[in-house]
C-alpha cells in the first residue's frame, strides 16, 4: 500500500496548495488580486509621497507635488498593467497544453497545439515534441487497431474451418479421398494458429529479452540453406527460382533465434513474388562483419510502407493481410538488436525488395 505524505506540523494551507500545484485558473485569479492589491498599495505610497514631499520641501507648490505624485502612480499602474498582460501571455500555451495533455489522456490522438513560438524557443520545441508524440501516438493505435482487427479475423477464419471439417469427419459417409483432403486442411489450418501464436509469443519474449544466451557456433551458410528446405513447399508451389551464392561462414550466437530472422525474411520474399519470380540469397564475410543480402523480383514497397515496414502490427499490402500478421519483420528488427547487428531494406513498387542483414563477428559461444 501508498503511505499517503501527511503534511507538516509547521506547513499552513497556502504552503500545502503551493506544494500540491495550482491550476492555471487558480494562477490568473491570484494574479488579477496581486494586480488590484499591487494598485492598491501603489495609491496609498502616491498619497504618502504627495505629503512626504510637503513636509520635505515646503516652498514646493501643490501643482508640482500633486504632478510628482500622478507620474509615480501613473508608472506603477502602466507597470502593473504591462505585467499582468505579459503573465497572461506566458501563461496562455501552458493552458493550451494542459487541455490538449488532458484530451491525450483520454484517448483522442488527433488533438494538435498551435506552433505559435520559435521552432528553437523552450515553448516551441514543447510544442513541437508535443504535436510530434500525439501523432505518432495516433500511429500506434490506428496499427493496433488494424492488427487486433486482423488478428482477430486471422485467429476466427481458421477455427471456422477446423470445426467445419471435424464436424464432417464426425458425421462420416465420406470417401477415402475426401476423408485424407479434410484431414489435410485440419492440419494447414492447425500450423496456421500455431504460427501465429509462436509469432506473438517470441516477440513479447524478445522485447522483454536484455541478454542473448546459449550461444553456440554453427555454420551459417547451412542454416540458410535449412530454412529454405523447410519453405520448401511454398516456393515449389509458385515455381520460384532460388539462386544461393553462399560462402562457408561459421558464426556463432543463438542458433534458435538467428533462424527466425532467414525464416521471417525468406516467408515474405515468397509471398510477395509471383509465380515463376527469383529469390537470391548472398552470404559473405568481410573484416569483421557477416553480411547477408536477401532480394526477390516481388511487387515491392512505396516510400510509406518502407518508413514503417518494422513496426509492430504493420501491413502495408491489405490483400496479403491473411497470409500474415504484421510482426514477422518487427521479430527481426528485435534480435538485430539484441544481437547487436542492424537489417536496411530497399525497394520501389514493381521492382522487388532487398533485405541487407549484417552481423557482427563478434560473439563468443557460452561457457560450459
């Protein structure tokens, strides 16, 4: 439980209100008082000076005490005026500010404050890096939308289906053929939930992740060349054509998790190729990097799809939504991280996409 900070003994009510914060209406109010009281003081002080001024010089006329005396209270006025006019100015975007924080609060990502102060300026920049967040955060939850919508009609399709063909397989009356064709489409729609249940899991495990253990050395060119065995029957079905220019690389980190990455790149390069297209893979090592460039002859990427293609939940082609769920790439980007690498992309629409992976030669296997 909070221990609640019970006030001091010495501290009054005006000190605990200073403490506790007060709001901008508050402000105002305090200072259109201090205004009228500052006034106040400043007419008394005029009046004390009109008869200081005869006791200190008695030859002085009234005209001139009585002028001495309006010219000091007609600064102290203008004074007080221009002050509390410059306060309300300073004090306006705070308010703007509080009311567009208060509108984020509750959920509403389209409100913007007015940029109205030098780009350079504290206000400005808070303006700036204010208007900057609530858009970004507009982002995230237009993406998380999009992907609970997804997912959700991801995760329903299939369980459609198997309850549809086990139903059958129930009832029975069906012919051998059919029986072995149900059974096949049970088991596609089975790994099809279990893909998207190990994606989703391993992406909150490695975003929770700091330190990379069970490193092992193995050979890299080996690993590629075995997850492109296990993808096998989705580039044969589109009669892709493959072309490996692989050096003998013995790299050494989790073998486990680097897989993810080949498996996560070389998924969506089939994808995105049409039938009869070309996937290449190289794989060298230089100094003490190992690069590895992925390219397919797909339908590519505009500029806008590229700015958030590692984004959580992102998809940018809708009509291939149901083959995915926008955080394969997001699972890649992750462990470049944590391995200390980094993954660059380039591509234009209708030209294909190249995937560049570089890896540091760096890692140690675990002692034993």
């Amino acid at each position: 439980m909070k221990r609640k900070n019970k006030p001091h003994k010495n501290e009054g009510p005006i000190r605990r209100k200073f403490k506790q914060g007060i709001p901008i209406k508050s402000l105002r109010m305090i200072l259109t008082f201090f205004v009228l009281f500052v006034m106040l003081i400043t007419t008394v002080f005029t009046v004390f000076i009109y008869f200081l001024l005869g006791k200190m010089f008695p030859d002085m006329t009234r005209y001139t005490m009585a002028t001495s005396a309006a010219a000091v209270l007609s600064s102290a006025i203008i004074g007080t005026v221009l002050a509390a006019i410059v306060s309300k100015w300073f004090l306006s975007p705070l308010q703007d500010m509080i009311y567009a924080t208060e509108k984020v609060s509750k959920g509403d990502f389209k409100v913007k404050v007015k940029e109205n102060y030098a780009p350079k300026t504290e206000l400005g920049i808070l303006q700036r890096s204010f208007n900057h967040m609530a858009q970004e955060l507009d982002s995230i939850e237009m993406f998380r939308k999009d992907f609970i919508n997804n997912f959700s009609h991801e995760f329903k399709t299939p369980m459609v289906s198997l309850r549809g063909f086990a139903h059958q397989l129930q009832a029975g009356g069906l012919t051998e053929e059919e029986e072995r064709e149900y059974i096949a489409i049970i088991a596609s729609e089975a790994d099809r939930l279990t893909n998207m249940a190990n994606n989703i899991l391993m992406l909150s495990k490695l975003e929770n992740q700091k330190i990379v253990t069970s490193k092992t050395r193995f050979d890299l060119d080996e690993q590629i060349r075995t997850c492109l065995v296990l993808l096998e029957k989705q580039w044969s079905r589109k009669n892709l054509e493959l072309d490996l220019d692989l050096d003998t690389v013995s790299y050494c980190f989790n073998e486990a998790m680097l897989s993810e990455v080949w498996m996560n790149l070389f998924s969506n390069a089939i994808k995105f190729t049409p039938e009869y297209g070309k996937i290449s893979c190289v794989l060298r090592e230089q100094d003490k990097t190992v690069r590895v460039v992925i390219s397919d002859t797909g339908k590519g990427m505009d500029a806008e799809t590229l700015e958030h293609i590692f984004e959580k939940f992102y998809q940018g082609d809708k009509s291939h939504a149901g083959e995915g769920n926008g955080i394969g790439l997001t699972v890649v980007s992750r462990i470049m991280e944590l391995c200390g690498g980094r993954i660059t992309v380039e591509s234009q629409p209708n030209m294909g996409s190249v995937f560049t992976v570089i890896l540091p030669a760096m890692h140690e296997p675990d002692s034993v």
